[in-house]
C-alpha cells in the first residue's frame, strides 16, 4: 500500500547544464560541478532559499532562482531533477563545513548542517572541494 501523506522527502538535485544545485528543505546546501565532479564551496547559490515552485518537476525547463535577503541568483534553465543517493547526502556536511558562504536562514527553526560527519565516504568518491 503506497504511503499517501504529505512528502517527507527533503533533499532534491536539480541539474543544469553545468552544474548540480543540491537542495536540503528548499535551501541551497551544495553545488556540484557536472563535468568534472568537483564540489564548488565559493557558489553564491549556497545558503540561499530556492523560489518555490507547486511540484519538484515544475521546476524542468526553467531557470532555478534562489535568493536571500539582499541577492538574487539565477541559473540556466533546469535539465533534469532527482533525489540524490545516500552517499551523496552524506558529503553534505563536509561541503558545508568548507564553504565560506554559509548564510543559511533560519526558517521554521532550520539551522545550518553542523556535528560531526557519521559515514565517511568510499575511496572512489571524488570530494575535491574548490
């Protein structure tokens, strides 16, 4: 029996065509280059609220927009949507820990990632942060 409550799932990738903005509960946690694999710590979009949208794949084929109080982002338009894989959501906190632009807002009682990281990814991994 399918569950039919409200979607629980927090994290989202959304892909253009350079890039992965990785999303926890609608705010920018991650950017991922999408050629090479690498991490990009210094990306504006971090930290950033991500325009809500009715549906994750509402998002297809149009630019993403996060913003903050005082900036605004916008990226080319949207290729692709998916869930990320555990592995994935266990680099969170390492990129979070490195990236000086870390103005997360605080929102519902959000706080930024923090502690200690729990699973250590596989060798195989690529975790270049830049």
């Amino acid at each position: 029996m399918p569950y039919k409550g409200p979607d629980r799932r927090i994290h989202a990738v959304f892909s253009t065509r350079n890039r992965q903005y990785h999303v926890r509960s609608g705010v920018c946690i991650a950017v991922r280059d999408k050629k090479t694999g690498v991490w990009i710590s210094l990306s504006e979009a971090i930290g950033m609220l991500l325009e809500q949208r009715p549906s994750m794949f509402d998002y297809l084929g149009h630019p993403l927009r996060f913003f903050s109080q005082s900036q605004e982002v916008l990226t080319t338009r949207v290729e692709d949507v998916f869930r990320p894989e555990r592995t994935i959501v266990d680099v969170y906190d390492i990129v979070w820990s490195v990236s000086p632009i870390r103005r997360m807002p605080k929102i519902n009682n959000m706080t930024p990632p923090s502690g200690p990281v729990l699973d250590v990814p596989k060798a195989s991994q690529k975790l270049a942060v830049v």
